[in-house]
C-alpha cells in the first residue's frame, strides 16, 4: 500500500511530503513515544505512529530509515519538526484519531505490526 492510501484511508493530513514521497510502499507500522525503542527495535521502512511533535521524532525516522511518521491526537509538530522533515525528506502525516484508533484502522487496511512481521 502506498503513503498516499493510507493518508484516505485515515483522513491524515499531509503535514511533509510531495507527491514523490507519498509513493512510498508502506506494508508495516510501529506505535511509539519512546524513539530509544525505536531506535532498538524498529525495522527499515516501518510507518511510525507518535504522539511526539519534536524534531527528535525526524531524527529518529531518518536514522532508523523508516518511511513516515503519523503525529496522532491533532496534535501539531513545532516549526522546527516540519522544518527538518522537509530538509531530510520524511513524509509528515497528522491525524485527529488517537494512537490505538489509528493503528487498528490501518491494520483494517492491512497494514501489519512490527510484532506482526514473520519476515
């Protein structure tokens, strides 16, 4: 499933990303606050579902090579946050659902949990 799906699929708002970046292929997501488990457990090109709006959250994905990052609650990424994810090329998205509701529409759609993954 491409970025741009999942952004109908859940109504996101595209915060960063063109359309290039939308065309990512996402088949697996991870729900974290704590990017040191991010960082330990994540796999390349998981879809990251936060609640954290700071620049750490873009650092984080581009370390670990992840393929977005959803900010959940409406909540709104300070100006640095979008900032740098324009600069590093990391697909933005924002949501008004809430972590749990997120993530259990997108695996309505099949996108599957890091836990998930068999490979």
């Amino acid at each position: 499933m491409r970025l741009r799906d999942i952004v109908d699929a859940i109504g996101a708002q595209v915060l960063v990303g063109d359309k290039s970046l939308l065309e990512r292929e996402i088949t697996t997501a991870s729900a974290c606050d704590l990017m040191s488990d991010v960082l330990a457990f994540a796999k390349s090109g998981i879809l990251l579902i936060t609640g954290l709006t700071n620049s750490q959250v873009v650092r984080t994905a581009v370390i670990a090579d992840l393929s977005g990052v959803i900010i959940v609650r409406g909540k709104q990424p300070e100006t640095a946050t979008v900032e740098l994810a324009r600069k590093m090329r990391v697909p933005l998205l924002g949501t008004s659902m809430h972590m749990f509701e997120t993530c259990s529409e997108l695996s309505k759609i099949g996108i599957i949990g890091t836990c998930s993954d068999t490979s």
